[in-house]
C-alpha cells in the first residue's frame, strides 16, 4: 500500500512540473533570448482606441486638435525605453521616453495642435542610444 502512495504522489509531481512547463512555454508569454527589439507598426493617426490607432495619414488638418505617433514594438526582448522626438520644420519641438514591456508591446504619444503648427513635421523614433528605429514625416494643413 505504501508503495502505491508513494506512486501517486510521484505521479502528482511529475504532472504538476509537466504543467508548470507547458504553462512557460507558451509563445505570448515568453520572449526568446537573442532576440532583438522589434518595430513592427508606426504610424501617425488622429486617435487611438483600445490600442488600436484610428484615422491614419500624413496629412492632418489643424481642426484634428491632437496627432498621435503610435507604435507597436514586437518582440521586446527586456524591459526598455524608447524616444518620440517630434521636430516642426527640423527643429525639435518635444521629446517624448516611452517604457515597453516584454514580450510585445504598444505605446504612443501625442501633441495638441495649434494654428502655429501648420507645415512639415516628422518624429524620429530611436532607442535610448539614439539609434533612429523609423522616421515618420507628415503635414499639418488648414
């Protein structure tokens, strides 16, 4: 009878280590090492919306009030940060540190527009060493 007990509490570890390793080995969850920050998607939109960015363009009208850089970095291999600089007529206007999570992450930033903010922007999206990941160019019209 022992022997039997002892089985099945044998059997019981075993299933629950099996469970434990299914569970960290799902996809979603874990981030393979070597591998390297990701950008997936970057656009300019006039909002976002359960993470999702809506009304995408590069030219917006100042009647918009607020344009969005949205980006989706996937994989994210390690906690991290990136910077959306946004330039108006290549002068840096504002410097935006955003925080990405493992393993896929989406963030954004905005800015409120003014009737001053007509003509040609672009906002650099680079890592913390300022390696520019993507440029993305736009226009503010009437």
């Amino acid at each position: 009878m022992r022997d039997y007990i002892r089985w099945k509490m044998v059997l019981g570890y075993f299933a629950g280590i099996m469970c434990l390793a299914a569970f960290f080995q799902n996809d979603s969850a874990v981030v393979s090492a070597g591998e390297t920050l990701t950008l997936s998607v970057a656009t300019m939109c006039g909002d976002v919306q359960d993470h999702q960015p809506q009304n995408q363009g590069i030219v917006f009208s100042i009647a918009t009030s607020r344009i969005y850089c949205y980006t989706l970095f996937d994989p994210v291999p390690e906690k991290t940060t990136i910077i959306h600089n946004w330039y108006k007529r290549d002068n840096l206007t504002t410097q935006v540190k955003l925080q990405l999570q493992q393993p896929r992450w989406t963030t954004y930033s905005a800015i409120q527009l003014r009737e001053s903010d007509k003509g040609p922007w672009r906002v650099e999206i680079t890592d913390m060493d300022g390696h520019i990941l993507q440029v993305l160019r736009f226009s503010i019209t009437d």
